[in-house]
C-alpha cells in the first residue's frame, strides 16, 4: 500500500511540472485567461507618449482596431494611461503578456483587462448658495 502511494506521489509530482513547463503552457494560460474582450487598459504611460507611439508598441502582438492615449480636455496633457483594442481577445492575450511590465518612453507600463465603462447618471446643477450677498463657486480644478 505505501508503494501505491509513493508511485502515486511521483506521478502527480511529475504530471503538474509538466503542465508548467510544457511548450503548450501559453496554450494553457490561455483557457485560464481574464480577458472577455480585446480592450486592454494601459497606465503608467509616460506624459510624451502619443497616440502613434502607442499604436506602434502594441502594432507587433496583432491587428489593432485603436489605441488611443487619454488627455485631460483642459490642457491637452496626457492623463498618464490609454486604451489599446485587438480585433481577437488571442491577440490581446499575446500583447498584455508581451507589454506587461515593460518599458516605453522611457516609463514602466502596466498592462491590464479594460473594465466595462459604468452608467453615470447626468448631474443636476445646483444652484449656487446665497449668503449674505455673496456667491460661492464649488467648482474646483486643477491642470499643472
């Protein structure tokens, strides 16, 4: 009995390090995959870095559909992350392995699934307060 378990002991030991260490374990990565769709959220991106120089990092993992970097509107600055969308979700698999972690322009990206965008409902405007013929702005922003 304690040889059938020892063998047993061997086999298991043996089959799991094949499973990670075999060349199809990219393969097997995959079915364990996060993504549910070819949106990849971007951040970490560097102030410079353009919408081009997005397209032409991520261009060599697949066919891009977009890669767009955000800006803030007021400034037209880089808000530091961007989105990039593959035609497959294989391909952005491949591309979130390939940029994860990597440099470009000069700064460490970070490479994650895009969360779907969430209903926000429209904001009322308030009216602004009275006091003692005063008028207070509650708006408050900044762009440096």
């Amino acid at each position: 009995m304690a040889h059938t378990i020892a063998a047993f002991r061997r086999i298991l030991a043996s089959s799991s390090s094949t499973i990670v260490s075999s060349p199809h374990s990219s393969l097997f990565a995959r079915f364990n995959s996060t993504l549910t769709s070819p949106k990849l959220f971007i951040s970490g991106l560097s102030r410079l870095t353009t919408d081009e120089k997005l397209k032409e990092a991520f261009a060599p993992f697949g066919s891009l559909v977009e890669a767009k970097v955000i800006v803030d509107r007021a400034c037209g600055r880089s808000k530091g992350f961007g989105f990039v969308t593959y035609n497959t979700i294989e391909e952005a698999e491949k591309a979130r392995e390939g940029m994860n972690a990597k440099f470009l322009d000069g700064w460490v990206i970070f490479v994650d699934p895009a969360k779907p965008r969430e209903y926000k409902p429209p904001q009322q405007e308030q009216q602004p307060s009275n006091t003692g013929g005063y008028t207070t702005n509650k708006t408050i922003g900044w762009c440096g």
